[in-house]
C-alpha cells in the first residue's frame, strides 16, 4: 500500500512557496521553448490548420459565426474563436493563431502538477512538469499545430479531473444542514461550463466527462442535488449551447452523434483482423501518443508481412512498457482502495463512516482510478476504430487525453525512491535502481525527442514554409488569382496569401475534392480556363497531362515549373 501525500487542502495552497517557485520555473522555461519553436514556422502547417486559421480570419474580419469547423459539422471552433482576437491584435499569422495553444499548453502544465501533487506528492509533480516540458515531436506537434483543439482537449480534461476530485477532498467543509456554499455552487458552474465546451470541442473527452461525473456522484451526491448541482447543469447547457443548437436544426442523420458515430465507424465494411487493430494501435499510435521518438514505421510491423526486429523492441516494447505499469499502478490502486474499505465503520453499503484521513486517501485513490479508467476507455475507442489501422501514425493525437495516465503510471517507478541513499539490502537497492533507470530513459526519450526536433525537423519544416512562400509569391507575380490545386495544398496558399489567391480542391481523377468551404470553390468554378497548380509526384499531375495529351481541353496549355511545384497555365 502506497499513501498519498498529507496535501494542504486550504488557502495556503495559493501561497507561492519553495515547490511552487520551481514549477512555474518550469513552466515558463517549457513556454518560452515552444514560443521560440513557433516563431521558427515549427510544424509545418497543413490544410486542416490553415482551414482553422481561414475561420478565424473570417471571424475577426467578415462577422462570421461558425458553429463547427469547416466540413466537420462535430468539432467545436474554438481555437478559431480565440485566435480572432490575436489576428486583431498581431495580423492573421500562423504565430498569431498558435499563441492561444501555447498558452493552453502551459495551463495544461500548469494543471498537471497540481494533479499529481492532488494525488502523489509535490516532489513528483515538479518531476512530471520537468517531464511534460520536453517531448517527442508527435506530443509537441499535437500541442503547436491547430488542427482539431487537442491541446484544449488535453486541457479540459486535467480541468475536469482536477476539478471533481478537489470538490470531493474539500465537501466536508460544508457546514450541516447546509448542502453547499455560493463559492462551491460558482466552482460547479465553472466545471458545468467546462465540460460544455469540452464535448462540443471534441467529444475524444467524453470518458474522462463520464466518469467525473460519476465520481462527483459518489463523493458529492448530497452537493449534486442542491444549487451546485443545478449551477453545474447551467453550466454544462451554456457550453453546449452551440451544439444544442444546431442539433436542433440539422437534417436527419446529420446530427453531431450521427457524424460522429459514422467517423468511427468508417471502413467497417472492411475487415480488419484483430492482428491488425494491435499492429496499429501498439505498434504506431501508442507510441507516438506517449512520445515515443519514432525509429520505424508500421510497414515494418509484422501484420504488414515483414518482421524487423529493431521496430519490434522499440515501438511494440513501448507499449508493452507502458501497459505493465498501467496494469501496476491499477493493482496498487485497488489493494489501497480495498484495505481502506476493509477498514471503514459501520455496515452501511451506501454511507460506509470513515475518519478523516480514511476518507481523504479513499478519494485519492479513486482520483487515481478515474484516471487509469478514463485512459483505458480512450485506448479502447481508439483501438476499436478503423484508424488504428488504417492511418496509425496521422490519429495518434486521438490519444492525446491518455498523457494524463502518466504521472499515475509512473508512480510505481517512482515510489520509494527517495530511500534510495539509505538502502543497505542489495536486493532492494537493485530494485531500486532499476526503478530509477526505467525513469531516467523516459526522461531521456522525451530530450531526445525535443533535441531531434531542433535537429532535424526545424530546418525541414522552415524550407517546407519556405517554399509554401514562394509559391505564393510566384502566383502572384503572374497575377493568378484562382486555380485547382490539391487538399493539402490549397488552403495553405490562400491563408499565407491573405486570400488574395483563391483554389478549389480536386481528387487526382481531376473530380471535385474535399473542399471545406464551398465559397472557395464557386469562385473557381466560375472561370472558363482555370490554373493548376501541384506539388511534384501527385496523381493530378498525372491525369493532367493525359488530358494534355489528349486535348481535352477546348485551349492549350502551358506547363511551367517552379521548386517543387507545377504550373499549368492557359494560353
């Protein structure tokens, strides 16, 4: 049995103290890293962002009011919502648009050590902000680029879980015959609004919303059912606002549960084996979730049909790493939970009396449990998923919520060994040794991680913005203004080019695409003999020039190439 730390539960929390002096240290040292990170143009945006930062340009500059993101009627737009104001503020830029995630980010940081100083101890929360400071390029990229509001997601989630268990530790405090106070009743409403935005967000939350809400149940049923409760429900119908909304309006089928659950069912027309569903979600987007620094790719995996050894020690060990703690740290939690119930007075099923201490390491050890559980559901949906087969490596953010399971799965590598100076037995020290070595390379894969992305990915992903610049300069000096192009390229060219150029997305049959907003496209459609622009090695390319070839066009055309790119212009 493991006891949780003799935590202050009282005003003092909010006092600035040795630890707290540390982890805000931390905290600005991790910002700063990922502000410089930013300013470098790291990562390399893509289409999914640049549909974000469009909507915030428009948002700021045109009064629209979207309520999901473009062509994705189930994700909430608030990165869109708060970058408008810094568009304002700093000019519609890719650094403008990635500031509100920094500071989420930190927030995120921030939340996590109180989390795990709520359930450990202060020492290992100021380890696991050092920790979450660095990380592998997958975690860091998921944190930076505005693709799908993952780092609020991540965000929301620690709220929430911090949120109900702190409630839970501090509900004796109300005085008899009262049922809540107005400070409290204000907190739930805060948690209810919370949970709102979080779930019209991205619904990837919904197993940590699911089980804190049970947990607020079990330890603050007779707070619940006052004006708390009643605070928490307005909270949670003002976040969902937008969704009820539209819910109510849209077509049949069209709903966000109805997308939703076709998204995850997506390909299950086709059979996946279960081989296959390990391969992917063990083998790939596991790893890369947790910050694994990528050494080998899925095709090397054996439900692909090749074997290589290397890949199956690194990626597969990883996972299977991590599944031993977790399997662990769940053991410890239940023994805990157990004793203390052994020990509880009376016979009540239901109001089981404990002392003040019994009843506080109970709530502990079941904060430890939601969160084990709620990394567990969001590991099973992702596995159950087409995705984790199909694209492994491109879904691995749909993880992002299980890096809260961290702190909790390490502490059984942690716990104990602030003895280790004074251990005489060999056995017990070996133990501990090797308990300190299996941190130490954690700690170690996630430097090399943020090392790796200076390295190599920074001056990568700067000629990739490089060259996005060019094309967009290039363009317009030949005064093109629409043209077709293909999904990841098109609404790059029209952010960076402040919408002064204007595309359509085409299929590589040269058929109309993915095209998110249709206004885009119409304005394309209205030109007799458009431009083509594609990156080198597309199928368009191909089909284009067939076409070409064949003088399916009523015009000739001209082929013009510029870097990594190429033109087709009408005579």
């Amino acid at each position: 049995m493991y006891k949780p730390m003799n935590f202050y539960l009282n005003k003092k929390i909010f006092r600035v103290r040795k630890y707290e002096i540390v982890v805000y240290s931390l905290i600005a040292c991790a910002t700063l890293l990922r502000l410089v990170l930013i300013s470098l143009n790291w990562p390399a945006t893509n289409s999914d962002e640049t549909t974000i930062a469009l909507m915030a340009r428009h948002i700021a500059f045109n009064g629209e009011w979207p309520t999901f993101f473009y062509g994705q009627a189930y994700l909430g737009p608030v990165e869109a919502y708060l970058a408008a104001p810094l568009f304002h503020l700093f000019g519609p830029t890719l650094f403008a648009l990635r500031l509100e995630l920094v500071l989420f980010f930190m927030l995120f940081l921030l939340g996590m050590y109180y989390l795990t100083a709520l359930l450990h101890s202060q020492k290992f929360g100021i380890f696991i902000t050092f920790l979450f400071s660095f990380g592998s390029g997958a975690i860091i990229t998921h944190h930076l680029r505005a693709i799908g509001a993952y780092a609020e997601t991540e965000f929301f989630a620690v709220a929430i879980c911090l949120a109900v268990i702190w409630l839970a530790l501090t509900v004796h405090r109300i005085e008899l015959p009262r049922r809540t106070t107005v400070s409290r009743a204000w907190l739930y409403g805060a948690l209810g609004l919370i949970i709102g935005l979080s779930i019209w967000v991205d619904m990837l939350i919904l197993p940590f919303v699911c089980l804190g809400v049970v947990f607020l149940l079990l330890f603050c049923r007779r707070e619940c059912f006052s004006w708390a409760g009643l605070c928490l429900l307005a909270g949670l119908i003002i976040g969902l606002l937008p969704l009820i909304i539209y819910n109510l309006h849209a077509p049949a089928g069209q709903n966000s549960l109805d997308v939703l659950i076709n998204l995850h069912d997506a390909g299950k027309n086709v059979k996946y084996s279960l081989l296959q569903k390990l391969t992917g979600t063990f083998g790939t987007g596991l790893p890369d979730g947790l910050g694994y620094v990528p050494g080998c790719v899925l095709g090397q995996a054996p439900a692909s049909g090749t074997s290589n050894a290397t890949c199956m020690i690194t990626r597969f060990g990883w996972s299977v790493g991590y599944l031993i703690l977790w399997c662990v740290a769940m053991v410890m939690t239940l023994v805990t939970i157990w004793k203390i119930w052994k020990v509880r007075q009376g016979n009540s099923l239901f109001n089981p009396a404990w002392n003040f201490e019994e009843h506080r390491h109970l709530i502990v050890a079941c904060g430890r449990l939601m969160i084990l559980i709620g990394a567990l559901g969001t590991l099973y949906l992702y596995a159950s998923s087409p995705v984790a087969v199909t694209a492994p490596g491109a879904t691995s953010r749909y993880l992002i919520c299980m890096l809260l399971s961290v702190p909790v799965v390490l502490w059984p590598l942690w716990s104990g060994l602030d003895t280790l100076l004074t251990i005489r037995k060999p056995a017990h020290l070996t133990w501990m040794l090797a308990k300190a070595s299996l941190l130490l390379l954690v700690v170690v894969v996630y430097i090399a991680g943020t090392y790796n992305i200076f390295a190599t990915s920074v001056p990568t992903d700067q000629a990739t913005y490089n060259q996005q610049q060019q094309i967009v300069n290039k363009l317009q000096m030949m005064h093109v203004r629409y043209f077709y192009t293909d999904y990841w390229t098109c609404n790059n060219l029209i952010f960076l080019s402040n919408e002064k150029l204007i595309c359509g997305v085409v299929n590589p049959d040269l058929t109309n695409g993915f095209n998110r907003y249709t206004p885009y496209l119409q304005a394309v459609q209205r030109i007799d003999h458009p431009v083509y622009v594609f990156p080198r090695g597309l199928g368009q390319n191909k089909e284009l020039e067939e076409r070409l070839k064949f003088k399916y066009f009523s015009i000739a055309y001209r082929r013009l190439d510029y870097n990594n790119y190429i033109i087709y212009l009408p005579n």
